[in-house]
C-alpha cells in the first residue's frame, strides 16, 4: 500500500516533510503537493496523488468502480468534480481517501466498508490534519501525547479499542463504510453504501448459488490484469479456502503459493491447510512461531499496528508476512467472511440464547463472571462455569486509573430481535473497529499488497439480504457459504471445523508471559508513563509453576502490549518531534 498524510490549515507547510518522513510504507520516496493552504505527502505504492483544477487528491490501496474495474486517482477526481460526496456511494474496494475541495474551503476524507486500508484525522483551531497512520500526526507538537484512558480500557476488556477511538485522545480514525467533511462547520460524517438503515430483516431466502458466484465475481476483480506473483494466507477453515480455490480456477496454470502459520505439527490450522493445499495444488509454505519468538514479535508487531489489537494471531500474521513478502507481492486472505456470514462464536452464542431456552441468562452471566471475576449467581449458570471454567471465580482483566469505565457492546442484546444476526451484522457496519486495518498494514509492512475479497460492498449488500436461519443452524455456522463452497471444494474443506488461531497455553507459554511481565513491569525498571495499573498485573500472575488458564493469558497479554504501546509512542514521543534523520522505530524489550 501507499501511505499518506496532510493537513489543512494554519500549520507552518514544512512540518508536512517531517511528517512524510513518519510515513512507514509505500517506497522510499516522499511526494509532497501543495494548494494554497493544503498540504499532502505521499510514499507512492498503490494509489497516487493528483492536482485537478481546485481539487487536490490522493488515495491509497485498491479501488474499484461498481463493475469491479479498477479506479485511478485520476477517476476519483474527475467522479467527485461530476457527483460530489455520491461518487463515494459507487467505490469499491479497499480505499482510503483525501480530498481538499479548495472551492468549497473542505477537506474530505473517505474510507471503505470494513476500513481495510487505515485513516485518522486530529484537529485543532484553524487546522485538520490526516495520516492513514497516526505516526506521522505524531510530528505535530500541537497534538498531545495524553492517552485515551476509556479506550485504552475498553481494550484490556475487549481486545479491541471501541470503534471511533484510539489510545490517543486527540487522534481519531475515520468510521468505515463513511466520508467525513470538514469545513467551517463542525465536521460532518456522511454514511456510504450500503447503508444498513436502508435494509430490513430479510425473509427470502438465497441460493448458495448467488452466494458462491458473488465471491467469484469479487476475487476476480482483484485478479483482472493482474502479473504480481500471487498468494493466499491459508487457515485451517472454509474461508480462506474458498479464496484459493477461485484464485485457482482464476489462474489455472499460474503457481499459487499459500502461507500457513501456527504453533507446529499438531496446530489444527497447519493441519487443515496442509490438506487444502493439497487439494488445490498450492505451493505450500508453513511458517511456525513459538512463544519464545514473541520477544522479538510483540514490539514489531505492535509498532506497525499502532493501537494493538487481537492477541495470539497478529504477531503470528507478522511473521506470516515477513515470509510471504520473500516469494509473493500480492496475499490474499478470507478475512471478513466469519462477519458477513455469522462465522464467530458470538454468532452461536447468540442463536443459541434465541432458540434454547434459559441460554441468553446462563450466556450472560458466564460472560459477566468472566469480566468482573465474580462466580455466575444463578446455580445452573454456576454449574455450567463449574463444568467449563472450574470451581473458582477467574480474575478480572487488568484497568486503567481511578476511571473503571469503558466502551463495549453487550452482544446478547441482540438475542430479543426477530433477527439478531441481521441486527448484529447492521451493528458492526455502523460502528466497526479497526481490527482490518492492522491486518492490511501487517501485510504492508513487508511490501505486501492485501487483498480481502470478502470486504466488497457486493458481498456487504448480499448478506444483509440473507436471513438469519441460513447463516447459523442447531449444527453449524456459515451454513449458507459452506453449501455455495461444496460446488468447488471437498465435504471434508467446507465442512471442517475451524479453530482458533493460539498458542497452546501451557507452561512454555507461561514461561515467555512470566518474562515479559518481568522485562516491562519490573520494579526496577523506570517508567516514564503507567498506564495499567501494575497492581492489576501483579493481582493476575500465577503462583508457582502451573499454566495460565486462557482468560488470564488475554488479559496479562492486553495488559503487555498495552505497556509497549506505552513506551513506543509515549515514553518516546520526543523522537517524532525531533528533525533528526534516524526517526523513531519499536522497542527492544
């Protein structure tokens, strides 16, 4: 990908070369354009930046019209000069957008569906400016280093910072799926298609038929005129199988490599796309990571993330891509399918508290137990936790200052809705965090264009028109793409289960989490900045030599990444400042 970044306004304009320095991708070039008070700079990849009459533009990533043919920043000009802020409603693909409209006074900014390609934006008075990553506004003394405390515990609860926000109180990305105006006026965002509100609860049902020859149609617009050498991250499931059997009939002849990661031989994932492979004839790579290897992975892995997000599987998918980038340019990846077609387990747990009864109040409690580390107060809640979780509360995760609150959704919310999967789905669109976004700038990070087929507004629009009962049934999830996959693919593919991308949790594990405590948490170790509260960390590590159980690995490892965002992009703030030629980087821990 390309990277980018602006601003608008009373700035000194020689900040904008500074801030192109802190742009990490797209070449080693920096472009810088001008127009009156309007500043952009660009390292060109994929994309491109153009001045138009009074318009000036730049975009990044892969940009496609209705029809699934690519679009030149030339196009969005020349689309935005005819139709204004509806040209967007027409885009596809992944995409992130700057605009300075000079005869309106107005900066837009764009951003596809699911936010693949990343975008943030911070403003002061009489100035905007914009960076698909946050490091570059970093450069901006006018930008405070003060931490998003409510996001950041969000996080430590969630894994995630709440849609809208960063760990940066003064940076916020841009929604997916919108354009956001800036003018004289307070900013104003404007929704793009689809739009969910414009949807009601499907009743008809879909052809797997339909289903099956919408992801064709959005993986061959990818492919069309394409003479990179071509990759697909292959997991164990149905998903990113599905991607490489197309690619394949795509490019019958051409070799298509695949790229699986995971903890080794007995990794379900390994094993699964080791078969797919197979299948497809794949060029077949295996990439193992041992938690060992997360000294030198977490910092990298978060330094490219920025906010850090997810747990075992994005240092994992870093090393994924660093070993991809060695034989592909372009990957392909199934991410977004298990959103689009109800594929997580909170798609079952939902369904499961709609269609058993008594499920919605055992599922709720278990999940309040496990966030306040209390015992379920019902007796058969309790017997369920005493079945799975054993006879003692788990610890609560780890929090942020005095202030214990924080942004989540209660996902059984959904269960009283005729259709909560529709509704779920309607939920995510309008407020999606920004998990895609680290997973292209992962790929970038390595010279990796990414593609995710499943993120087309296509697809977008046909599973809102799916309805709940062929999505998740009493024995399955994703039952309607796993039936369109059966035209194309094996019963022992489409139908096997898929596993959660981890480590094996034991005592090697908790060996490594113990050493990471101890490199950043220790006592003796003088930290400019805590921002966990060290009691929390303390409160959550084991006694003796037994493993970690899985709940207390997600929360001291939110709790660890959360301390070397810390002191990458706090403790070191003074180096985005600086002029010096070295700039910043991750930490060494």
């Amino acid at each position: 990908m390309s990277s980018m970044c602006g601003f608008i306004g009373c700035l000194n304009g020689a900040l904008i070369e500074r801030m192109g320095r802190l742009l990490p991708q797209g070449g080693p070039e920096v472009h810088i354009f001008q127009h009156g008070s309007a500043h952009f700079a660009m390292r060109a990849g994929s994309g491109g930046i153009e001045r138009l009459g009074n318009a000036l533009i730049a975009s990044t990533g892969h940009l496609l019209n209705a029809e699934g043919v690519s679009v030149s920043v030339h196009d969005v000009a020349e689309g935005y000069r005819r139709l204004g802020i509806r040209f967007f409603d027409g885009l596809d693909g992944h995409y992130a957008i700057a605009l300075w409209d000079a005869s309106l006074h107005s900066l837009v900014l764009a951003r596809d569906p699911f936010g693949v390609m990343p975008l943030v934006l911070a403003q002061g008075e009489g100035w905007t400016a914009f960076a698909t990553h946050y490091k570059p506004l970093l450069a901006l003394s006018q930008i405070s280093s003060e931490p998003d405390l409510l996001a950041i515990n969000t996080f430590l609860y969630n894994g995630w910072a709440p849609a809208g926000r960063t760990f940066l109180k003064e940076i916020r990305p841009i929604l997916p799926g919108s354009a956001v105006i800036v003018g004289t006026n307070a900013p104003k965002v404007v929704r793009t298609k689809p739009r969910p509100c414009d949807y009601q609860a499907p009743s008809e049902p879909v052809t797997p038929k339909a289903v099956l020859d919408a992801v064709e149609r959005s993986v061959n617009s990818y492919v069309l005129g394409m003479t990179a050498r071509v990759g697909v991250s292959l997991s164990g499931g149905v998903d990113s199988a599905l991607i490489a059997a197309l690619l394949r009939k795509r490019l019958p002849q051409a070799q298509l490599c695949s790229f699986t990661v995971g903890h080794g031989e007995s990794d379900p994932d390994i094993i699964g796309a080791r078969q797919t492979s197979s299948v497809l004839r794949t060029c077949h790579h295996e990439i193992i990571v041992r938690p060992k290897d997360l000294v030198e992975l977490l910092p990298m892995t978060v330094w490219c993330l920025e906010d850090p997000g997810g747990y075992d599987e994005f240092p994992q998918l870093y090393a994924l891509a660093r070993k991809a980038a060695e034989k592909v340019d372009t990957l392909f990846s199934g991410n977004m399918c298990d959103t689009l077609f109800a594929g997580m387990p909170a798609h079952r747990r939902i369904w499961l508290g709609r269609h058993v009864p008594g499920a919605k109040k055992v599922l709720r409690e278990l999940r309040a137990a496990e966030l306040t580390g209390t015992l379920p107060p019902s007796w058969l809640a309790r017997a369920v936790f005493h079945a799975t979780k054993g006879r003692h509360a788990l610890p609560a995760p780890c929090t942020t200052g005095p202030d214990q609150s924080r942004l989540a959704a209660e996902e059984m919310a959904f269960v009283d809705d005729d259709a909560p999967l529709f509704r779920m789905l309607c939920s995510a669109l309008t407020s999606w965090d920004n998990r895609m976004a680290g997973q292209e700038v992962l790929a970038a990070e390595f010279g990796l264009k990414s593609c995710m087929p499943y993120a087309s507004k296509q697809l977008i629009d046909l599973a809102l028109r799916i309805p709940d009962r062929q999505k998740v049934g009493p024995r399955q999830v994703k039952a309607i793409l796993r039936k369109a996959a059966e035209a194309i693919l094996p019963h022992s593919v489409t139908h096997r289960k898929k596993y959660i991308q981890q480590f094996p949790y034991d005592g090697e594990m908790a060996d490594v989490i113990d050493d990471l405590y101890s490199r950043l948490f220790a006592p003796s170790k003088q930290a400019k900045m805590r921002v966990i509260k060290i009691a929390d960390v303390q409160r959550l590590l084991r006694r003796g030599k037994r493993p970690y159980k899985s709940v207390e690995v997600r929360w001291l490892w939110n709790a660890i990444t959360a301390e070397i965002w810390v002191q990458q992009f706090i403790d070191h703030r003074e180096a985005f400042l600086s002029d010096a030629s070295g700039g910043p980087g991750p930490i060494s821990i």
